[in-house]
C-alpha cells in the first residue's frame, strides 16, 4: 500500500466455460477455446490492456466465486490460472477468492462424491492463501487473512452444496452455519484492525432488483450482519457476487451496520430482467486509511466500474450500467444536514462553487453514495433555493437561483 490507502480490484462470476464464446448457448464471454489475441473480444486481455495503458494497480484482487460454469473442470483450472495471471498484472500482494455455486460439483457431475474436489486440487491453491489457511477454510468454512491494518475474511456461502436432502436441494442457496457462526465469532475476538473485508458469494441480504422469485440468499445471512453490526469487531464492508447485478448499500441495523458491495457479473451473459439495467463490470475501490480519522469515518472509500462492450472492450461505466464510474461510500448523514452544510458555504461568498472547491470545504462528500447524492440535490432546491449540477453521478457546480 502508498501513502495507507489500500487498492482492491474485484472481478466477480467469469463463469468460464469450456468450449468458445460464439457458440449461441455460451454462458459467458470467456471459454477456454476463445482467441486471446484481440483486448475489445476477449473481456480478460482487455483487462490486461487498461491495466497498462492506464497504470492501473491493487494491493488485493478479489474474486467472489463462479470462477467457472457449472463446475466444468477445465474452465475452472482456466479460470484460476487467468485470474493468477491478472493478479501480477495488478502488482497485487494476493488474489484471494471464495466458492461459488457454479464452482462446486453439487450434483457429481465431474467428480464422484466429492463436490469441492476440483478446486482443491488447484494449483496455486485455493483460495489463494498458505497451506495451513487453506486447510482452515475447508474444514471451518472460513479463513481470516490479516496484513497491516487489514482483515479479509473468506467465507464459503456454498460449503455445504451437494449434501443436503434431494427434497429441498442445499445448491439452490448459500447458508453459513450456526456452528460456522460461533466459530467466526471467537476468531473475531482474538483482535482489531482498521478495515475488515468479509468476502461471500451469496448475497446475505435480500437483494431483487428486478422483482423476480428469489430463494438462493445466504441462510444465515441475517445472523451473519448482526454479528458483524455489533461494534464489537470493527466496522466492515461485505463483498459478494453471484446476482450479476451491482449494488452498493448498507445493511439494516445501526450506524455500524456494515457496507454491501454485490459485485457485478466480470463477463457472464445477462439475461433480458437485467441486462436492460446492467452490464458486465469491473472494479477497483480504493480505501483511504490514512485519511478515515481526519475525515471522522469509520471506513469509507471510492469505487470505480468499468464496462465490458463487445467489440470496443473496456469502457468507463455509464449509465444505466448498474453501477456508474465513480462511486463512493461510508458517509452517512443526512440530506437535510448536508444540504445545509453546502448552503453554509454559499453563505458570504460567490454565488457559485465548483465540485472541487465543494470538496475542498466538505471533503467527506466524496464519500456519499449516488442515491445520497441525488437526495442532497434535491434538498439543495427544495429547502435552500440551490441548484446543484451534475456530472457522472458527482456534483460539479452549486449555486444559487
């Protein structure tokens, strides 16, 4: 990390699979028979292609889970070599994943009764950690990674797929177990650290945004934000995939009820529901620490999101994308008072300030998510007589009528 601010990329369900992409039944953009030569076909040479014209880097690059397409083997050994070889792309000090449904052989289609088999034969291993830690999240169905100020958490939300009953199939949902629970909870106990990270695939909230029958969220989930709300453990933010739609909430309960990122889908097709809403992404949040006492924050970042689009490769996220560029998060405060703040500084000076004099006074509103944004906005006209204008989801310019 420079100057304590910790990078992560995250890519999220590849769903790689194993044949060719211009098959009409593909899955996903990315098969193990796909040429890799071109960066606006291929969504992983792509990747390679902005990481070096724009210096991009991290110091984490998480994956959470759906590497591969129905368990394929193949796809997932090819999954994982690429996401290895991004990591070093990246500069990254590690690549830290978890499972996903469509990584574990739930049904032995592959592999005869043992549904994790295939991704612990892999080479590194996974889920990217030392032996003895991979071991751990195995047999525990968690492990804790801990460097500097940081902890990362990688659960398995898909340990117990393909061993519950035939009447009501365990792969349908991610589930984190009483016993799982405990065990996370007097492994938080031992001590503190400035950022905490959980790392999960399903999503542990309902999250169904767009009005479709969902019963595939984590058992348990609930449980599992309670914990993680009780200031006992620091403050968190939860990275999971496997709805392919993005999102950036927080939980329900107190004010250090932890931050959700659902991750976007990295190159699966999107089917209809969501691809008019959403598209493929990629990330990398950038995470201040250095700064989070000054800023009077418990932990708060920025995110930035790129587009995948056929045929013209990596693009800045836009609208209707799911998620658009620049994003940030960790602020939570009322429109009504930041309104009221912006309206303070308007106050004795010139009728308008530009986004980056906004942010030199207020430095905190770099830390606002978008609905929170367009809520202050609002209240700039409604309460304050201000018009405030936008540009890529960021104010630009406020001043009055």
């Amino acid at each position: 990390m420079t100057s304590r601010t910790l990078k992560i990329a995250v890519v999220s369900d590849l769903h790689v699979f194993n044949g060719s992409s211009e098959d009409s039944k593909s899955p996903s953009t990315i098969g193990t028979a796909d040429a890799q030569d071109a960066p606006e076909r291929h969504p992983l040479r792509g990747l390679a292609q902005i990481i070096e014209r724009d210096k991009l880097s991290a110091d984490l690059l998480i994956c959470p889970g759906d590497l591969s397409d129905k368990a394929d083997p193949a796809a997932l050994i090819f999954a994982w070599r690429k996401l290895n070889e991004l990591k070093e792309q990246l500069g990254a000090k590690y690549l830290l994943a978890t499972a996903g449904n469509h990584d574990v052989d739930s049904r032995n289609q592959y592999d005869d009764h043992d549904p994790k088999g295939n991704l612990q034969s892999l080479d590194p291993m996974f889920p990217g950690v030392e032996e003895a830690l991979c071991d751990r999240f195995w047999s525990r169905n968690f492990v804790i990674v801990e460097f500097d100020e940081v902890r990362v958490v990688l659960l398995n939300s898909s340990a117990f797929h393909g061993y519950g009953p035939d009447a009501k199939p365990e792969f349908r949902h991610g589930r984190i177990s009483s016993k799982t629970l405990s065990a996370l909870r007097m492994a938080l106990a031992g001590g503190e650290k400035r950022i905490n990270i959980l790392v999960c695939h399903h999503h542990p909230i309902t999250h169904n945004p767009v009005n479709e029958e969902d019963y595939s969220e984590m058992v348990g989930g609930d449980r599992l934000i309670d914990l993680l709300d009780s200031g006992e453990y620091g403050s968190w933010l939860m990275i999971h995939g496997h709805k392919h739609y993005p999102r950036l909430a927080y939980a329900s309960g107190g004010a250090s009820s932890p931050i959700i990122f659902s991750a976007g889908s990295l190159s699966a097709f999107l089917y209809q529901k969501i691809a008019s809403r959403a598209r493929n992404q990629f990330y990398i949040l950038e995470i201040p620490i250095g700064d989070l006492d000054t800023l009077e924050l418990d932990l708060a970042g920025t995110l930035t999101a790129w587009d995948w689009i056929n045929m013209s490769g990596w693009q800045p996220a836009g609208a209707g994308s799911g998620l658009p560029h620049q994003v940030g998060f960790g602020w939570r405060e009322s429109a009504r008072t930041i309104a009221t703040m912006i309206a303070k500084h308007l106050e004795d000076k010139t009728s308008v300030l530009t986004g980056e004099e906004l942010l030199t006074a207020i430095p905190r509103l770099r830390y606002l998510r978008p609905e929170e944004i367009e809520a202050v906005v609002r209240r700039l006209g409604s309460s304050h007589g201000i018009i405030a204008q936008l540009k890529d989801g960021i104010i630009c310019e406020v001043g009055r009528t």
